[in-house]
C-alpha cells in the first residue's frame, strides 16, 4: 500500500508545486488575508489545497484528508492524508524562495508516507515507513558526527506561543558553539535535517500538516525524533524536537528546560 500511495503523493505534489509556482511568479496580484501576527493565507494556499484533494478523492475516495485551509473530510479506509499546500505563506507573499508543498499519509496513528516538494528548488523529500528516505530518488541520510558547535539548528515559532518562549533555545544553541537558523518553513527545514543540511529542529508547537512528513523524512533518514501518535498530532498538534543521533539528547534537553510537557 505504501509504495502505490507514495507513488501518488508524489505526482500530486509535483502537480500542486507547478501550480503553486504560477501564483509565485505573479505574486503581484495575489489576494492575501491575515488570520493572524505573521500568519497569512493567500488564495494561492487554497486553490493549491482544492486541487491536492480533488485528486486525491479521485484516486482515494475512501480516504480521510485534513488540511489547513479546508474542512476535515472523513474517510472509511483508515488512511488519512495530511496537507499543507503551501508551508511557508509569509515566504511566498514576500517573494522568498523558501516553501514547500506538503503531503503525508497516516495509518493507524502512524505517518506511513511523507512527501515535501520545493518546487523552486525542484527538490522533492520522500519517505515510506521501513523504506527510508530520498531527494529526487537518491537516498539521504542526516548527518554523521557533526558536533553542535560544528552544525545548525533550526528554530521555528509562531503566534500559537508567546514568543519570549523561543530565546531560551536560541541562547542553548548559542552557548553550545552552534549556529541558528530560522526560514519561516518548518517543513522545509525538517527535510533539510533529513537531507544532512541542519543538525536538528526545534519547535515548541507544530500542526500536524507541518510536521509528520518531515518528521518520517528524519527518521527514515537515520536521525532520531521525539515520538508522538500521528492522530493526536492531527487532532492538537504539539511539540517538535528532532535530529541526529550525536545532537538530540542535547536538543531534547533544551526543549525540557524551556517548554516543559
């Protein structure tokens, strides 16, 4: 089953990014709203959304999907797929080529299937459960004995948290000797740790469409994840830490210290 829905997740992400590539490219008459302090959504991540679930019921009628721009849709199968059309609005709107399109499947609280697609970079994240991981078909792994003050972490926050409550992991990871990085994509960034490009990622809150596929990514990828039920990530979101196996206990530790569960 994995490999065939892999196969689809795949081709309807490379379908959304064109599209979504169009909007980019024409940013200037872009309708945009503000659901919050830098949160946005554009009619780009909505029209994106509508075609990953028209191909999706076409092909998996029986599915459940969850998006962020859309209703949840319940499904018989048991499989729900989890989108975010464009992870990474604030960048889109403002012309920086950092964001992605984001699918992942999910099976009896597991995340199955995951797929980020950054179409400007044309770069395309995969992982299947027990099949590890790949960028446009070649496999990947994260890092491999990269100290914390050899490496870069990403941080990411947003306006679900009060936002003093990301310098204390900023100011770990700076005492550390390492190097902080922050692209407002967190999607983007969990497929960057997976790919060897980032040590580890930090968030003191996620929803599901932002981070189950890139978490899969990193540990099909051999790095090492804070373990949550997909469904309840789903259903609450919550905390992410995430990297390789030199760095997470030290990350996990930070993540203790400021956002204690």
């Amino acid at each position: 089953m994995e490999h065939t829905k892999k196969e689809l997740a795949v081709e309807i992400c490379r379908t959304a990014g064109r599209t979504a590539l169009t909007y980019f490219k024409d940013r200037s008459t872009l309708i945009v709203d503000k659901k919050g302090n830098q949160d946005w959504v554009s009619e780009a991540d909505r029209n994106v959304e509508i075609l990953i679930r028209q191909h999706l019921n076409a092909a998996c009628p029986d599915d459940g999907i969850v998006g962020e721009e859309q209703a949840k849709k319940t499904g018989t199968s048991g499989f729900v797929w989890v989108i975010d059309p464009i992870d990474g609005t604030t960048n889109f709107v403002n012309g920086l080529p950092a964001w992605t399109i984001v699918l992942a499947g999910v099976f009896q609280g597991q995340t199955v299937v995951g797929v980020i697609h950054d179409p400007i970079h044309d770069e395309t994240f995969v992982a299947v459960r027990g099949g590890g991981s790949t960028m446009n078909g070649l496999p990947i792994r994260v890092a491999d004995g990269v100290p914390l003050s050899s490496g870069t972490v990403a941080v990411g926050y947003s306006n679900r948290v009060a936002p003093e409550n990301v310098l204390p992991v900023v100011s770990a990871l700076v005492a550390e000797g390492a190097m902080f990085h922050r692209n407002a994509s967190g999607a983007l960034s969990l497929a960057y740790v997976a790919a060897g490009r980032l040590l580890g990622y930090l968030e003191e809150h996620m929803n599901a469409w932002d981070c189950l596929a890139g978490q899969l990514l990193i540990a099909e990828a051999g790095g090492k994840v804070e373990m949550q039920d997909a469904d309840e990530m789903i259903a609450d979101g919550g905390r992410v830490v995430a990297g390789t196996p030199e760095v997470f206990d030290a990350l996990q530790a930070m993540a203790n210290e400021a956002w204690p569960t």
